[in-house]
C-alpha cells in the first residue's frame, strides 16, 4: 500500500477522532505528558517540574485513576530507564520489560478508554544521549539512515504494545516515512497514530524535562537536528516541503479576484486549482504525518498559524514543554500573575493561533469554503490537540 493512501490511523480511535473538529478549548484536546520510571514503585518529585513525578509502572493505577474519573482522555510517555545498560543504539529503548512498553499495557489494561501516545527517542537510552546514532570518528556527525531504521523499529514495538499513536521526536530526516513504513508493513497502518514533532526547535525550554528523563547530550548540543528558534523557512519545510511560492504571491489579491468572479462554480473551481494537494509534497505530510506538531509553543505561535495554513486538513498539535510549564508556575510563585489566569491564556493563545482569513478561503474544504462567505465570522483554530504539564489543573478547571 501506498504511504499516502493511508489516512485510517489518524482517526482509529474516538478520542484521535474528536481532534478532527475545530472547538474552544475542551478536556479531550489535553495529552499529559508522563514520565514512567524502570523502579516498578517509584514515585519520585521532579524538583524543576512542580507537582510532576517519575513514576513506576506499579503506581498508575493510584496516579491516573482520580485523573481519570476527572475525565483525563489521554497521555504520552516518556521512558526514564534509571536500572539499565545504555549503549550507542539505545537497546533499551524497546526492551520488552523496559517501562514505557510494561505501562503501555498496564495502562490499557487498567484504563481502556485512556488514549496512549509514546515519545519515540533514542536519547534517553543512548550512551552519549543524543537522538540517533554518531559516526564513530568523534565528529558528532548523525548516521541518518541507520537512526531511522531504529527508530522505525521502536515506533513499532509501541504500536505492537497498545499504543494508540507514536510520537517521534528525534527530529531525523525522513523518518517519518520509515515509521509509517514499518506501522504498514507490520499491519499497523490503521491501528496506529502517527504523530510528527515536525517543526521542533533547538529550545532553551527542554531543560526541565532533560533533568526528569536524564536525557541531557553527554557533549554537544541538539543543534544539527533540532531547527534554529530562528528558522520560519525550515518549520514549513519541516512540514510540507513543497514550492508553492506562486501561490504565496496570489493570496493577498484573492479577495479582489473572488470579488470579481461572479459564478460560484467558477471560483470553487479555480481554488480547486489552487489548493497544495495539487503540488508536491514532501516532508512530514507527503511521508505520513497524521497529526503536526509544533514544540515549544509559547515563543511559536506563529509556527502554529503556519502549521494550520500548510496542513489544514491535518490535526495540529503543540506542545507547551516543561521549561514553559516552570516558567508559568514560577511567575505565579513570585507574585507576578495568578497561575490559573497564566495557564489559560497561554494554552487558549495556541488554540487561537490560527492563520489569516484569506488562507482560510483557499485551504479549507469546498462546504466550509462555501459557508464562510455566509459567515465571515467562521471559527477556525491553531492547535487542537495540547500536550502540557497543566493538564491535571484544566481537568478541575474544564467544565467538560
Ligand atoms: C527528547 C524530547 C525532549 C522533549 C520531548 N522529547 C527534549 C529534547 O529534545 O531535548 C522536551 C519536552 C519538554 O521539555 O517538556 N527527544
Ligand atoms: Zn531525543
């Protein structure tokens, strides 16, 4: 089967379904991101990360089940193998009785109606904790291709665990492809999410989170995959990487060009022409991507708004990472704001980041295309689907 054939494992489960529709802020758009540790009764305080633990496989069922009950729908975790021999291939990253596959199944069997997503790294179990492999003459050099293939591979020991939908985030070329490849080849294709951390940025935010995983570099830096905090060019790349720099140029004269179109037929038929499906696609949409994210968040609003214009017909996702949780929780500790208000306008800025209006004309589908000129007021949004830190706080907050 053809890569680009496959839309079924974005929407094989209810909740990955609900992501589809553009709503205000609702329980079912918060992944909470966990951290599962290889000590089976850990419960250990994440000194940067307030209020968040490691936690043993044995402990979930006392940690998600009042979440649950609040109406938590799903989370992503993140192996913190602390009892295990890392190499340079990251063995432990699919070992059958590592933590990540043993609360896959646990959760599934606890919680059925919890959605699970898996990070899916090699840094927190390499030896020298970078994201894929090294060329062995110290350079610091990433071996592409053989980092896809293990990466591929551990996406689909997850998949074949329970897991819901993968989440790459190593930031590799091309592995996006090598994943949904192997989700395929494996009969994986319509039982399995495939979630890209498509334009994430080489961020002073990850530190937090590098101290609860343990998956600091052990020299260098994340710099030669991880996109410059600059670089608006490579996060659309990252994303859909075809030329549609034509287009670009029409967009600001297509309110004047509707104006003076007087059949209907013959504008949808004209946009038609113009939407991206009809160029090439390459990158995370063309390999496979069924939801887009973007990571950090808050400092990329703008990347939001330009994963929504270039993927509008794809979930996007964002993630507000643990340097931006602290960051929130700490001002709220110092007297500068009061958390709830701080958590809320910061999560509903990724929901509104949507792009401007005459993107919308154009991208979005024939009927909403149609209804828009009814409605000029027609909603649409940035992110749909937010992976924070804050979600157990927006359970008591939510009303639904
Ligand atoms: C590992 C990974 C990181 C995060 C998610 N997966 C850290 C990194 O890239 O260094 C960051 C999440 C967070 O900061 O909350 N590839
Ligand atoms: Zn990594």
């Amino acid at each position: 089967m053809d890569i680009s054939s496959i839309l079924q494992g974005g929407y094989q489960h209810p909740l990955s379904r609900s992501w589809q529709a553009r709503s205000p802020l609702t329980k079912s758009m918060l992944m909470y991101p966990i951290f599962i540790t290889d000590d089976p009764s850990a419960c250990v305080e994440i000194k940067s990360l307030p209020g968040q633990c490691r936690w043993g496989v044995d402990r979930l069922e006392g940690f998600l089940g009042p979440l649950v009950k609040k109406g938590l729908k799903s989370v992503i975790l993140f192996g913190v193998p602390v009892n295990c021999q890392k190499d340079e291939r990251g063995t432990p990253a699919d070992d059958p009785n590592g933590p990540v596959i043993l609360a896959i199944k646990t959760i599934r069997k606890l919680f059925p109606e919890i959605y699970i997503a898996c990070d899916v790294c090699l840094c927190e179990y390499t030896s020298h904790g970078h994201c894929g492999f090294l060329a062995d003459d110290g350079s610091g050099t990433i071996l592409t291709a053989p980092s896809v293939q293990r990466i591929a591979q551990v996406a689909l020991a997850y998949a074949s665990a329970g897991a819901h939908c993968v989440a790459p985030s190593d930031m590799m070329d091309g592995r996006i492809k090598e994943i949904k490849r192997a989700l395929i080849d494996g009969g994986f294709g319509n039982r399995c999410t495939l979630m890209s951390y498509s334009a994430k940025f080489a961020s002073g935010l990850y530190g937090p989170f590098r101290e609860a995983a343990g998956s600091a570099p052990s020299f260098g830096d994340r710099k030669c995959y991880q996109l410059p905090p600059s670089a608006r060019g490579l996060a659309r790349r990252a994303i859909v990487g075809s030329s549609r720099i034509f287009l670009t140029f029409l967009f600001p004269a297509l309110p004047q060009i509707t104006l003076c179109l007087t059949s209907i037929s013959h504008l949808i038929s004209l946009l038609a022409h113009l939407t991206p499906f009809h160029s090439e696609q390459i990158r995370d949409m063309g390999e496979g991507a069924d939801i887009i994210m973007v990571k950090p968040s808050l400092p990329y609003l703008d990347i939001i708004a330009s994963a929504k214009e270039l993927a509008s017909d794809h979930v996007i996702a964002c993630y507000q990472v643990s340097g931006e949780y602290a960051m929130v929780c700490a001002g709220a500790d110092a007297g500068v704001y009061e958390l709830k208000t701080l958590a809320f306008e910061t999560v509903e800025s990724m929901v509104r980041a949507d792009p401007p209006f005459f993107v919308h004309l154009v991208y979005t589908p024939t009927l909403q295309l149609l209804l828009s000129f009814a409605h000029a007021n027609v909603e649409l949004t940035g992110a749909t689907l937010i992976l924070t830190y804050f979600t157990p706080q927006f359970l008591d907050w939510l009303e639904a």
